[in-house]
C-alpha cells in the first residue's frame, strides 16, 4: 500500500499521488460549532435518494459558479420538475455505470445550509488545494455540493453509495467531508490506480490499493485528482449500540466552465 497522502505546506499531495487526507476541523477551530450543528440537522431532515429505492441512502445536491480569482461564489437556481418542485440536475455522462447518460434530479440544498459558513469556507479550503493548468486557472468554476447520508435501521442492512465500486466521478477534483457517523461498521474508503476503475476492492491486486482508510472525526477529510485515481468506499451496517447506523458526508466538486465564444 502506498504512502499515506497527508497535506503539509511542503508540497502537494493531491498532485503527486492524486489524492490528500486532512482534517479540516483543525483548519476551521475558528469557526461556532453551532454551524456544524446546523449541518448535522440538515443531514437529518435529507430526503431519501429517488434513484437509489433500497439502498438506504439519502441526499440532497445544490450548483454554484465559483470565480476563483475574486473568491465570489453564487448559488445557480434550481430547476422545477413537472410537480411543479423544485430540483437540481446532476448529470455524469457515461462515469456512473448506474446512471448512464441520465440526467438524475435531485432535491437542492436549502438556503440555510447554503449560506452556512462552515459549508463556505469548506468549499474555499478545497479550492485552495487545487490545481490547474494555465488555460482552466482562467475559467469560472462549476462546483457540486451533495449531502450524503446512508443510514440503516435494523441489523443485516446495509447502505451502499453508488456506484457501488471503484470509479472516478468525472469531475476533475472531489472532496469528502464527514460531518457525523453513528453506531456504524463499514464505510471504508479505498483509493486504487485509475485501472481499478469499476471493480471491486476485493478483485484487486494488493499493490494497485493506493490506501485505505476511514473517516471518523467530524470533518475529517479527504480529497481525489479524478485523472490519476479511483475510488470507493464500502457499504455502511448497523454496530451493536443503540439506534441506526449511520454515515453523513458533504461531496464539493470542481469543474472548469469552458467558454461558448
């Protein structure tokens, strides 16, 4: 297994190995832990993934345009579906093998939670470990902002994330936030060589596994280059304590907006 990809001011990590582990609690002490538990209520009130009927997981996902030079970040508007409620689009292409070529609706974050300074400067601490070349440091950027939750109730479920393997997102960095986990066994993170790509961990020579690791603290982190890695994490079940078994993670993406001139 490789070195453990761990942030420090002397180089980067998310460009050397295609991936970084920090903790971005240590990063925003500052920050009133009131927000984190504004976050968490958000996180309960989730509704479950429409595409994803028994797989116990549920989400909510919101687009902005970033302009990375000013630090100016605007929320894009939702959409409305044909109920007349309103959704946001999420569209991979072909990288998620369960959703090929669909555009998938979900329901959008709300206001509170975008304007929840904990979730800003988030997306401004993983902006800061990007990396670009000359033409994309130039563009305005997409980001994606998904709240995760998978959740079980009764023992012998599980929660599983999808796609339910290694995969690359097609966005060119991603980033996970654990905001909270409860009563849970699984919920392992693997990073594997980009070949890995729509396998299993289990199919996969041992020396092609990057790293593996769990994220446990609140806002514990990490963060993947999506052209020099895969990635995956496990499905999550209930431990023997009281109450369901549980995993909560924010997702920030980039992607550059190419210009239609």
């Amino acid at each position: 297994m490789g070195a453990q990809a761990v942030a420090s001011r002397s180089g980067s990590p998310l460009r050397e190995l295609g991936y970084v582990r920090f903790r971005l609690g240590d990063e925003l002490h500052d920050v009133d832990g009131r927000y984190l538990d504004e976050l968490r209520t958000e996180f309960d009130e989730l509704p479950p993934d429409p595409y994803a009927d028994g797989c116990n997981r549920y989400r909510s996902y919101s687009r902005a345009v970033l302009i990375p030079w000013s630090r100016r970040l605007e929320w894009i508007p939702n959409a409305t579906d044909e109920d007349g409620e309103e959704v946001t689009e999420y569209y991979q292409g072909g990288y998620n093998p369960d959703y090929v070529q669909q555009a998938r609706r979900f329901t959008p974050i709300s206001e509170r939670a975008q304007a929840n300074p904990l979730l800003l400067r988030a997306i401004d601490a993983d902006l800061e470990r990007t990396f670009w070349d000359d033409v994309d440091s130039r563009l305005p950027l997409h980001v994606g902002v998904h709240f995760v939750r998978l959740r079980v109730d009764r023992p012998g479920e599980e929660a599983v994330a999808s796609p339910n393997h290694l995969h690359q997102d097609g966005e060119p960095f991603t980033f996970a936030h654990l905001v909270g986990r409860a009563n849970s066994l699984g919920g392992v993170n693997t990073i594997a060589t980009p070949r890995c790509s729509g396998l299993m961990p289990e199919d996969v020579a041992e020396h092609l596994i990057v790293d593996r690791f769990e994220l446990v603290e609140p806002f514990e982190s990490y963060g993947v280059c999506d052209a020099k890695v895969s990635h995956y994490v496990s499905a999550v079940r209930r431990a023997g304590g009281e109450g369901p078994g549980e995993r909560s993670v924010v997702l920030v993406d980039f992607t550059p907006m190419v210009p239609r001139i």
